[in-house]
C-alpha cells in the first residue's frame, strides 16, 4: 500500500488524550493513520517517497458537514432576501421543477470542489436523483452520507421509499466505503406519522441512519401542535423514529422537552448558524443541547440558502452566536468549536473512525496554511483556526488517504471544467422554466 | 497624471444613481476616478498604457472599516473566551504596559497588510505612539483615520490632548491626503464629563472628528447610571459632545431615547458584530438605529478581540445577525450590507469623495475574483458578494489610484518581512514582560 508522510505539521489531533497541539509527522498507508509520531521522536519515516512538507501548517481532522442539498449551488444567489415561503413557492420549487439529472451532477460537483478546497471532508446530502450526486461524490474523493429526500404527503413517497432501498443496494459502502446511504424523511410536515411507519421498516431493515429536517421554524412548530397536539420532536418519538440512529437538522425552536427527547433518545443534530440566521429562522440553543449531552454537529445547509459551503465560517458563527448571545465570551471556546466542526459531525452522524487524528483512524485531514498575515503571531493555533482563519487558507485536504487538494489546488477533479458545466447547467434550468 | 484602464469589469457602483451592477471600464487618473463608462459604449481610452483585465472580477468601492486598534494585531490570539474584565486586567493590560514604538509600527503593518488583502481602503484606529501607526498607513499606501487615545482619569490626560494637538498638526491631510486624524477620547466611563470639556474645546479648534466608544456592554451603562443618573449617550450629550461631527464605537446597549439622541445628533456609528459577539457584548440594535436614520458603518475592532480584520466577515454578520435575531430574512438586504461596509462608513467617519463609484470620486476599489467555485454560477453579484464571497477572493485593491493588491498580492509592502517582523515584536514582547 502506497505511504505518505505529512513531516514536520502542527499537528491539532482533537482527540481526548493528547496535548492541543503540538509538532510532529504523520505517517498514512493506505486510507489509514498509520503512525502519529510527535518531535523530536520524529524521524525513522525517511524511506517514504511521497512526503509533504507541513512545516508552515496546522494539519486537523477534515471538516464533517452534517447537513446540505448540495445540487442546490445551481441556484446559489437566485433569489435572496425574502421570506422563506415566498422564496420556496415563488423562487426555488418552481426552478426544481426542471432540474435534469446532468443539472444534480454538476450541481453537486461544483459544491463538491467547493467543500473540498475549504476543508470539508465529509459531507451529507438530502435531495433527489441522488445516484448522480453519489456519482460525483465517487468521482471527487470526498466522503458522503446521502439521502433520497422524501415527502410522504402522496403516493410518490411509496416509490420513493422503493427507490431508496435500491440506493442502498446500489450505493451503500462503495468508493471503498467513503459513500455512506441514509434514509432522507423530508420533515415532519411533510412525512405524517403513517408514512414514517415504512420509513421506520426500511430503516430497520437495513440498518442505515434517517436524517430529517426538525423544528426550523417557529411557524411549523406551531402548525405541528395545531395538527396534532405535540411539538415536532414529540412527534416523531411517538412515531417510534428516534428509536433509531436519526441525525435532525436546524433544532432551532426546541424546548426543554425537546431537548430532553432528542438527549435520552441519543439523536445528533445537525446545527446549521448560518442557514438558520440568512433565512430567519432563528438561533439555535446551541448551549443548552451540549449541556444536555446531545451530539452535535454542524452544517451549511444547501447553497441556496446560505449562500456558500464553508464550515469555517459555521464554525465560527456556532461559537460567537452563543457567546453573543448568551453574553458570555466563555461559551463555545476555540477547542470545542473546531471538535463541533469534526468529530462532533461524526458523533451526530454515527460514522466512527474519523473526526479526530488518531492511530488507526481513517485518513481524512487537512492542512491550514499559516504563513498569512491573519494567523500572524502564532500565540494559539486553536484560537487561530476558531476565530481567525479562513476556508482559503485550507491548502492541503486529505480523504481516505487520498490527495485532493494541494497547496489550494484540486488536484483529482477539473475545477474550470465543473466550474463552465456548472454555469451552463444553471442558465439552461432558467431557460427551461421560462419556456 | 498617470492614467489606469480597469477594463471590462463587473461594476458594482453602490451609488443612488446607477443600476445596481453593470459591465464597463473605469479609468483612473491621479487618484480619481476620472470616467466610468459602461459597456458597450466602453472604448475610446485605448491610448491608456496601463490595463487591468478586469473580465473575471467585480469591481466595488473598497471597504472602510469605522473601528479598531491595528496594533494590537500582536496579541491576536494571546488570550480568548475569558470575561471581558478578567481578559483586559489580567491579559491585555499586563502586555500592553510592555509595548515599544517598533511593536506599535510592526503590529499596524501587519494588520493594514491583513486589510488591504481583504479589500479594506481605509480603516479607523484608536491606540498610543500613533505616530508609528500614522508612519505605516503613509508608507503602505491605505487611507486611515487615526486617533491617540485619550483617558481623561488622571493627569496622563491633559498631555496626551496636547500629544493630540501635536499628532493633528504633524500628520493631518499627510500622504497626498491619505491620512486623517481625529480625537480619540476612550469612553464615557474612561473620560469624565469635565475632561471632555477639554477635548471638546481641542476638536472645535481643530475642526476634527471625535471617536469614542460607547455603550459597548450592560455593564458600563449600569454603572453610568449608577455614577452620573443618565445613560452613556445622555452623559455625552449633556457634556456638549454630539455637537462636533461624532463616530461612536460599538453601541450595542441603547434603548429607544439613546437612539434618539443620536440620531438627532447625527452621530456616526461604528457597528462591529463580530467583536461584540465574540466578547459576549451582545447584538447592537442596527435596524433600529437604521430607521432612525442614524449613519452606520461596519468595524472590525481590534484583531485582539476580533479576531481578524476581515470586512466581509463583518459585512456578513450585519446582514445575517439582523435578519435571524429578529426572524426576518428580508431585513439588511445584499445591497444594504455592501452599503453598510462602504459608504456608510465613509458617511459615519465624515468622509467625503469615497465609498462609492462615482466619476470625480477617489479611486479607492477593490476587485473581486469571481471564477471560484462558491460564486459560481453568477445569479447576482451583489448577494454572492454579500453572503457567498470570502476576504480571500479580493484580487486587485487600489486607493487614491495606486495600486496595492494585483493578482491577490501585496505590491506596495514587503509580506514576509512584515509578517516576520510581527512575530518577533509579538514574541519579544511576551519575553519582556515575564521579566
């Protein structure tokens, strides 16, 4: 198996054992961590031909986006500042429409490029024709959990619940298991506790996570208790959902019983600051769910709504909102924003073997160049990474062992050509829905 | 006069007059922006020796940044998530008492570097030794309002105004009219009303603006009523204060007869989201003080506390913190955040002939690269600018018609010796107070 060896990196494992950071060499054969070995001890790696020098670097665990529709970069910057449905009726599901397979790859591919060069490593997908977004996620190197959305309102959601067991069979653990298939029940307005019945039998069955939108806004809270006389997370326990893995995302509008279900119930959630604030929705309680030991982790959302894929700017905003919030600096320190932005992400999505730098742990990590005259001096390369750093300043990515990005270059993927599909495929979809 | 073609760019004037974006060339001559003539009329200054493709970028006025202290660049990430008390007391204040003029010189270079990469074309400072500060805006080639800080609790006070006098006529109007200074009285709770009365007394001399901070958290308006029986504004306006031309920093805590006085008093505010956000001040109320009419521009703060000097950042979080903590995502629209970042501040600061692309007005803009996957593809420039674009995509800065930045690089200054001077000064400065 081919080796190579990160030399000389500041390395921020993120794990629980050892120091915040320190300097060392990483040693991966394979897709694998093969040896972590920290100065001056390092050294005994020198028969390795493939080595990259990290001297000016900070090497962390990649980024793991917990949430996103990543086809959706066709309509990024379509249509903003507007209320959420009149943006959804009048500007996005009229586009949707006419979306066309080659519309989801290159939507995907061009989000792909774009989470790769700032970082992400790992990324979860909701939407539809959902084989040509595991395509692109095959092609590009990243990781992926992906879900076909569905909407249980018809009779479409019985294919397409057939449709997902198929994706399952089809796409589950292939690319050398970097494609990860979920169970997508759109929300609960959208999925009556009848149809979540058969989402909770093909779960079952084939032992996959379900991810679902929850409590992003006030106004489908209050529907949810006019409808049926719970809050959504009540709702969907008494369904029997959350006896299974289940990731949520946006928990905006939660009480302190919701909290208390999704905590005993051990469900992740896929925290979405920026998404949350671009469309109104609100400000997630952040605090109150890691105080109640909920897993957390964090997300873009689709870049419709955001209106880009950068978890450093997630990252960020999750520490500083609650601080700000709460008017309290100490919340959310440097450390715990960036485990929020890793391994938190795989804690709530259940992937274990990645999230941390660990001995034997999947190789999937990134290098943040330091030599920028914002991370100038380097007092604290924690502080520097929460607060200050950029997704632009993310030079090296690394997935399973793979090269993907080098010195801010995507080295596996033709980034003009996706970039050209990507705008051709978005002003024909105009076109089309204007005939 | 030397004359520059910025040929075929994506115009984004943020003026009153024109359509929000447009293509065609600017040309520049001296330091102003002599023509702006849009496309397909553009033609006919083909004679210009000096052309700047600009087909891949869009083209806006630079950012000012209405508020920070650049030299304290050097402790940006020395201490973080502390209480703000314990953090100045036992942090901040120990260093600073260790500073030397290189440090004060060194720091401010290093942040105006950071600034100019990110499209900033003028900024606002408050700090000590400001001729140093004053000495490397000159020299960098960035436009600034400068102010020595001024605490009026003992008898440091009365010197450091007639430092003040002495700053104003050493460096006012310098650089070809780059450099502007001001009065920096610290803060109503650091300048008793009696000592602004003599600050008062040197600014309606002078003519200059005044710079302060005001009602940056709960804590100090408790405690300005509890001395003084009125609120910090009250204090201020009660002294005489808001009858000069004002910038006031931060103004987070202000009830509806704060906002009042001060937009009855055309005072300018200096609003920084990130800086209150990451210090747990809170949320400044924008859209109140917007409605009122009061003029806002955005700051950074300082990079101690920020922390980086990243206007896009500061540009996002207006536009976003106001759109979700009020659950209204039509509030602070892409074009008012850009407004906001621009030409408020130049408004804010009393800044004329800048913040806008206007023929006749000073050529401080900024370039924008668009070919980059998260502007892709391009629906609307000014949403992408405003909530998808990183400081990092700013290609080509120019102030009063030099150029600064090409091709993302600093030409002007010397990167590596500025950022490794930096880390020495910050280093050394460690060394001397543990002595």
């Amino acid at each position: 198996m081919s080796k190579l060896l990160l030399q000389n990196a500041l390395i921020i494992p993120l794990d629980d054992d050892s120091e915040d950071y320190y300097r060392g060499d990483i040693l991966i054969r394979g897709g694998v961590i093969e040896r972590i070995i920290p100065r001056p001890l390092a050294g005994g790696a020198e028969d390795v031909k493939n080595i990259i020098d990290c001297t000016n670097m900070a090497v962390m665990p990649g980024f793991v986006n917990t949430h996103g529709h990543a086809s959706m970069s066709l309509m990024r910057g379509y249509a903003d500042d507007m209320p959420l449905q009149s943006w959804l009726e009048d500007k996005i599901w009229p586009l949707e429409e006419y979306l066309q397979s080659d519309d989801i790859y290159w939507g995907a591919q061009l989000s792909i490029a774009e989470m790769i060069k700032g970082g992400t490593t790992t990324f979860t997908d909701m939407y539809f024709e959902m084989d040509r977004v595991a395509e692109a996620a095959a092609e590009s190197g990243i990781r992926a959990v992906l879900a076909r959305g569905l909407i249980g309102l018809d009779s479409g959601g019985e294919e397409a619940l057939k449709d997902t067991a198929r994706f399952i069979d089809d796409w589950h653990g292939e690319a050398g298991g970097r494609i990860n298939i979920s169970l997508g029940p759109h929300a609960p307005y959208t999925c009556p506790p009848e149809f979540l019945k058969k989402v909770i039998a093909l779960a079952e069955k084939s032992g996959r996570l379900v991810q679902i939108h929850l409590s992003e806004t006030a106004f489908e809270v209050q529907e949810c208790l006019k409808q049926y006389g719970v809050r959504p997370p009540q709702l969907l326990n008494e369904a029997g959902l959350l006896e299974l893995p289940v990731i949520a995302a946006h928990c905006v509008h939660l009480d302190p019983d919701d909290i208390s279900i999704l905590a005993e119930k051990r469900v992740g959630v896929a925290h979405n600051p920026g998404s949350n604030l671009k469309l109104g929705s609100g400000v997630a309680p952040l605090c109150s769910m890691l105080e109640a030991g909920i897993k957390v982790g964090l997300g873009t959302d689709g870049p419709a709504s955001n209106n880009n894929l950068d978890m450093v700017e997630e990252m960020r905003l999750a520490s500083l909102l609650a601080k700000g919030i709460a008017q309290d600096p100490t919340l959310v320190p440097a450390k715990k924003a960036l485990q929020l932005a890793t391994r938190g992400g795989a804690e709530a999505l259940g992937l274990t073997g990645i999230g941390q730098l660990r001995e034997g742990y999947r190789a999937d990590l990134i290098g943040f160049k330091l030599d920028v005259p914002h991370l100038i001096p380097l007092h604290d390369p924690l502080a520097h990474l929460a607060y200050a750093a950029s997704a632009a300043d993310v030079d090296l990515v690394i997935v399973d062992g793979a090269i993907l990005l080098e010195k801010g270059k995507l080295v596996r993927v033709d980034e003009d050509k996706i970039r050209a599909e990507a705008t051709r495929c978005a002003f024909t979809l105009i076109e089309r829905s204007k005939k």
